[in-house]
C-alpha cells in the first residue's frame, strides 16, 4: 500500500489524511482474502498434553471452536453451539466415541456424526445423519494439535520438518505456547495485536541492533550489536535472511533466519551458538488483532519447563516488570503492540533497510492471489510421504 505523504511543508500533523491497514494482508476472517490463504494449510492450535477431561473453546482465524479428546484418545474439533438447538459445547462432556452435548444429550463424534439422540421417541437414523456438527480436521505432531480449517477436498498432508525428525536418543521435541519469543512469557499466550507485525519483524535483522542491543542494552548476545551486512533471498518454502558479521577477534558469523509461509519461522539461538536452529515456530492468528505463538525446540532429555533458545535475556522476568522499567527496556512486545492492534500501513516510509519487510509483504500478496485464483500456495504438500521439509536457519561461522 503506498504511503500518503503529507503537503504541508512544515510537517505539521494538522490536517493530516486519515491512516489505513493494509486489509488484504492482514485481515484473516472466513472469505477474506488472507483468511482464505491461510485456511489452505495446518495450524497447531493448542499443545496436545493440555486435552483432558473438559473440551477447551479456541478461537482461530476468525472463528469460535471447540476442541476436545474423547476417551478413546482421539481429538476432535467442532463449532461452539449444538446443532440441534444451539447448546454451548464448551460445557459438553467427552465420552468413549466422542462429545455429548448438556443439554439434550445429543453424542457427537471427532467427525460431527451424530450418534445418539437420547430425547427422540424412535432413533431414526434419516434423520440421525442429517444432524452433524459441523467439524474440522485435528492430527497430532510435534507435541502440538494442528487444525485444518479450509475446503476438504483442498485437504493437504501435515509437513514434517527435517530437523525435528530423526532426533538423537539423548534429544527430545519440547512444545510451548509461551509468547518469549517476542518478548512476553510464559504467562501471556495471547498476543494483542495483529500476526503480520510479528511475522515480518522477522525479516527485520537491523531493528536488533538498535532495539535490543544499543537502545535497551543488549538483549541477546553482545556480539549482535556488530551492524550486519544483509542479503535476502527467495526460497522455496519462503524466504530468508542471511546476516553476516565480522567480529574484532577475526572471527566471520552468517546468521541465517527463515520464515515459511504461511505463518512459520525459524529464528537461530541467540546466544549465537554455532550450528542449525534448534527450534521453529508457528504464529497462528486468533483474529484480525490477536495472534498465538506455538514453538517446537529440540532439547536434552533431562529438560523441564519452557525452552529460552530465542528468548531476551532480561534482568528481571519480562511479566514481573514495572511500566518504568518496560519504557527504559522495551522490547519487541512493547513496540510492536505500540503498533496498534492493526499497524496504519498507509502511513509507512520503508527505506532499504525495510527491504525484507518489502520482500515478504509482496510475496504474500502473490500467494493470496494463487489461492484466489484456485491454485495452491507454496509449501502445500498434497502427497502424504512427501519427504520432511529442510529449513536452513541457523548460525554459520
């Protein structure tokens, strides 16, 4: 979207056009545009282990679910109100073949087949069959539970990635939700602000010279304050950065960072330890103004508790923080969510430095543009033994 520069030579915010988002990338609701390119892959939605005996309300892409294992140890995902006269599922009760609804004990199972109707005079299965939920697809990988949210016969197979397949007997996968990686905790899940203000923060690697090294003190390693040379490449899942430093001690470093459509990236650690990125992550949009973080991070086996391989490094916990102290240290938290919940796209003026920025949006206009016109977008793997996808982030010396 182009920027609406101003006519007053003095700069003067007086009488200034009215800013607006870019709603064709950003907007994510059922029949938007983004919303119907996202819809055409996997999204984890929540970390498997949390299924337990009370379905678990979810909200994504725009719209209101409910999600549930039944005993038999399948899960399932449905929309929130009873087919037969709109009972919250929310409060519904999981059994051996699936749901059963607290108000007329209507059984529903992982696929919205409707298998009992206790309340009917005579089971009449005519009638039995016309009365399914409406449901979506849920498969188990990684730790995480990932959904399907477009047209079936579009259905695609759930990627696999290369580095987390194949793992060293003393590794394990560890699943979060927690938002550390830009720059909340543990304890804030939900993300207040639009998917593709993380997303393409990303493909900014200048913002942490200046952010999180010489405006906050260093928030990864010291050595990040070395200022990049910066080459962006096209690749076939995405794109991705290559950031490469020359340190005073002789030592040469090619940090590579990959994002994937539609919403992954791999971020290497940033205490700069050589090698490929031990982690990736899913950002997954609630709605137009909220958004998750789901990561997968290979880990020792003796690990517990939420792995830290791209998090900030703090002195103090980001969620114990004082407003004074977030002002003299903000991160990527308090800027991006100083964004707005909707960044004003409008009002932009990108500069070279913004050229990942530039890259990604404009690749992400295309691939909407291929889902509208009824193609497939990238990355869509419709064979199921498709081999596991290669991500190449990492830190290179």
């Amino acid at each position: 979207m182009a920027s609406v520069l101003t006519n007053e030579p003095s700069g003067s915010a007086y009488g200034r056009s009215r800013h607006t988002h870019d709603s064709e990338i950003t907007e994510v609701g059922p029949g938007t545009p983004c919303g119907e390119f996202m819809r055409r892959y996997w999204h984890p939605i929540e970390i498997a282990e949390r299924l337990g005996e009370r379905p678990i309300e979810i909200r994504v892409l725009g719209e209101d679910l409910v999600l549930f294992r039944d005993r038999s140890g399948l899960p399932g995902l449905i929309t929130p109100r009873c087919i037969h006269r709109g009972a919250p599922m929310a409060f519904a009760k999981v059994e051996e073949r699936g749901i059963r609804c607290p108000y007329h004990g209507w059984l529903f199972d992982t696929e919205g087949r409707c298998l009992e109707q206790p309340c009917e005079v005579a089971d009449k299965p005519a009638f039995r069959e016309r009365c399914r939920q409406p449901w979506y697809p849920v498969l188990e990988r990684y730790g995480l539970v990932f959904a399907y949210l477009g047209p079936l016969e579009k259905k695609p197979a759930l990627p696999r990635w290369a580095p987390f397949e194949n793992l060293c007997p003393n590794e394990k996968i560890v699943p979060d939700a927690a938002s550390y990686s830009v720059g909340g905790d543990e304890t804030e899940e939900i993300i207040p602000w639009n998917w593709l203000q993380d997303w393409e923060n990303t493909m900014d690697p200048f913002h942490v010279v200046i952010l999180h090294t010489a405006f906050s003190g260093p928030q990864f390693n010291p050595e990040m304050a070395v200022m990049p040379q910066v080459a962006w490449h096209d690749t076939k899942l995405g794109m991705q950065y290559t950031a490469h430093r020359e340190f005073p001690d002789g030592r040469t470093m090619d940090r590579v960072t990959h994002v994937m459509f539609p919403s992954l990236r791999s971020v290497p650690n940033i205490q700069l330890s050589a090698g490929i990125a031990e982690s990736m992550g899913w950002l997954v949009p609630i709605d137009d103004t909220h958004h998750r973080t789901f990561h997968i991070t290979r880990m020792p086996l003796d690990f517990e508790g939420v792995p830290l391989v791209t998090a900030p490094i703090l002195e103090k916990k980001w969620s114990d923080m004082t407003d004074e102290e977030r002002w003299k240290m903000p991160g990527d938290w308090e800027i991006q969510k100083g964004q707005g919940p909707i960044t004003l796209h409008s009002e932009e003026r990108l500069g070279s430095s913004d050229t990942g920025v530039s890259m990604l949006r404009r690749k992400l206009r295309t691939q909407i543009q291929i889902v509208a016109n009824g193609g497939d977008p990238v990355g869509v793997q419709l064979e199921s033994d498709a081999p596991p996808m290669e991500i190449g982030a990492g830190n290179f010396y």
